[in-house]
C-alpha cells in the first residue's frame, strides 16, 4: 500500500517553477530546481531560499512549560531569556539522540511567552509520543503542535540579512545570532530567528501557512538583484555536510550519544536531572568509544553512507555516515564514527565500494564562512 506524501504550503510553487520533487520524510519536497550545484552555490556567494516547512513546529504554553523542557532536553532552558534560540538534544534513558531541536523563548505583541521547539520531520510523531507521558507531571503546561498551520521557510546566504532588511518591520540586522523576535510583514505575523542549518549567516522564518506563498514570491522579489534563488533538499545537505553539521539519521540517532557526535557544548549534565543524564554522566566519565570525523578521500571518488572506515594496516574501525562532493571545496569530503583509539590517526582508508582510497582527517567543520 502507498502511503499518501503530505505537501508543504508552498507545495504548488515548486511545482509550477520547476521543482523536483522527491519524498522525504513522509513530504513531498523539491530536491532541485535548476541544479544542485548552482543552488548551493547560490547560497555561498549571495542567498538561497528553503522550504522546510517538513520540520515539525510544537508550541508550549503555561507556567512550568520552561521546567518542562528542561525535563527532556540535554541543555538547560530554564533561564532561556525572552528572544533567546537554544539547541540542545532529546535522549533516551541510555543517552541515545531521539532527535535534536532548536527551542524559542519568544513573546507576542500583547506580551504573551510561549516556547516554540522545532524537530525534525522524520520526528515528529516519535517526539509528540515520547513528550506525551512527561507532559502528565506537568498539568499547567499545554502543547500544541502547529506544523500544519504553519510554514517555515530559511533565507541563507551572506546577502540574506541585509536584503531582508526591507521586508520587516523590525530590522533583521538587529538579532544577534540565536535571537528570535515575532514581527510582521504586511500587518501579518511573522516568527523571525537569526539561525539556520548551511554555515552562512541568514534567518528562518515561520508564517501562517495562508501566508507562505506571499512571503516566499516577496523574499525571491527584494532578493532579485542581489541574487536570490530558490533551492532544494540537495543543495541543503551539501551545504550542511561542508558545515560538519550532523543530521539526524546519518551523525544522530538512537544508538548514538551526543557526545560521541563531538556535541558535548549542548549537553549542561552538572547540578541537573533530565531523561539520559545520569547515562551520559557515566559516557562522558569513560570517555565515549567511538569519535565523529571528518576525512577527506584521495581523488575524485566520494565516499558515501555506509562505507567501511580502516586503519592503516587494513583493520575495518568505522564507517562513513555522511559524504559526497563539495561544491565549494572542489574535493569529496566525509564524515564518519571511527573507534576513538584511532581518532588522533593521520592517515586512514575507505572501502568505496571495494577499491581502498587512501584518506586524510580534517577537523570539522570542512567550510566556515569568512568573517564579515
């Protein structure tokens, strides 16, 4: 039996401009438009547009909701401050990643607080289950969740903040990063928050659902001359893999902790108690087994997803989780666990698809933006 793929908001934009569109994580999303390439490096070189509004959007309200969140997640929020973005994780009882979020502190214009947590698509029913039984030891607190009447949408690029200028109310350019402000465009509320998941500076937005199409064609107006375009799944997951950022599924999942992906600045685990502290306690005092790498093979050949990572004297010590060309770098470039007595190693081998291909770690990230 097929199951039937939801479609964002701006589902019929993409399809009228060219979109190809792919499933993921039960969406049906654009994976390109022109090419991969150009759109990436539209976004290096100037601003591209995202549609991600697959990522789930949950909303909490009421006193405690902030304790509530600090229940669940490896990094303390209970003093987020007003306007504040925070990542952090949700584990298991055994310090397993069931997904990694970004949560808002934000307040309406009549001054009314909530926090807002986005998740990722592929998580979103698995995350409304898990918080379901922890919600009942706090009864002031309600969530809500608010994908389907809303949509989000990541404007990135080092031309992003200024350009967007234009179009708020409140200047973009005024959020620090990890800052969010509810503004407006066109009387019409807006969620603003200086983050985003490609290694350049921009914002990500989220709007009514009713809203997005109009939003959308006015970012790709103000943006023409400066050289906006839209882009798709593929070129985001080049740019995040040229980030080093982990994504879940490939650098995150149940089986692995935070710490072995090298996220130890998102987890606060002194003087707190939340699900899969004490697990993570024990981890980081035996230090974790396996280390998050970055490497970089010889030659031309990526080495993708599932690749067995060796040592140099041919004895199999991890394996690939994320890879492909880097449009910026010119090179193919990877990401990969490898058995942390071998993490300080110079020099390793890549089973591509049985040719060994010499590799070189490189710390992580593989591309930072240059400094403004």
């Amino acid at each position: 039996m097929t199951t039937k793929l939801a479609k964002t908001p701006l589902d019929a934009w993409h399809r009228a401009n060219g979109g190809k569109m792919v499933p993921f994580a039960g969406y049906d999303m654009p994976v390109q438009y022109e090419s991969i390439v150009s759109e990436h490096q539209a976004c290096r070189t100037a601003a591209a547009l995202f549609d991600v509004s697959h990522m789930g959007r949950l909303r909490f309200d009421g006193d405690g909701s902030d304790q509530f969140l600090d229940r669940i997640l490896t990094r303390g929020v209970a003093n987020l401050p007003v306007g504040a973005v925070r990542y952090g994780l949700i584990c298991n009882e055994d310090g397993g990643v069931l997904d990694d979020v970004l949560v808002s502190h934000l307040e309406t214009p009549s001054q009314r607080r909530f926090h807002l947590m986005v998740v990722n698509a592929s998580n979103r029913e698995k995350i409304l289950k898990w918080l379901a039984p922890v919600l009942e030891d706090f009864p002031t607190v309600t969530m809500s969740d608010r994908t389907e009447l809303t949509a989000m949408i990541a404007v990135q690029g080092p031309a992003a903040i200024e350009t967007c200028k234009r179009l708020f109310s409140f200047d973009p350019a005024r959020l620090k990063y990890y800052r969010a402000v509810i503004t407006d465009q066109f009387a019409k509320p807006v969620i603003v928050s200086r983050t985003g998941y490609t290694g350049e500076d921009g914002l990500e937005l989220i709007v009514r659902a009713e809203e997005a199409t109009r939003i959308w064609e006015n970012l790709l107006l103000i943006g023409r001359d400066a050289g906006f375009i839209a882009a798709g799944l593929g070129a985001r997951d080049t740019l995040r893999l040229e980030a080093g950022m982990p994504l879940y599924g490939h650098e995150l999942n149940e089986n692995i902790d935070p710490l072995s992906a090298g996220l130890d600045f998102a987890c606060n685990l002194k003087e707190r108690s939340f699900i899969g502290q004490r697990a993570l306690t024990k981890i980081a005092e035996a230090g974790p087994t396996t280390v998050r790498i970055g490497l970089r093979p010889e030659g031309k050949r990526p080495a993708r997803e599932g690749c067995p990572v060796l040592d140099s004297a041919g004895q199999r010590i991890g394996e690939v989780t994320s890879g492909g060309p880097s449009p910026t770098l010119g090179y193919p470039i990877s990401m990969a666990y490898v058995d942390t007595r071998h993490a300080n190693d110079n020099e390793f081998q890549i089973d591509i698809r049985g040719k060994l291909v010499v590799a070189k770690p490189v710390s992580l990230p593989f591309y930072k933006r240059p400094k403004s």
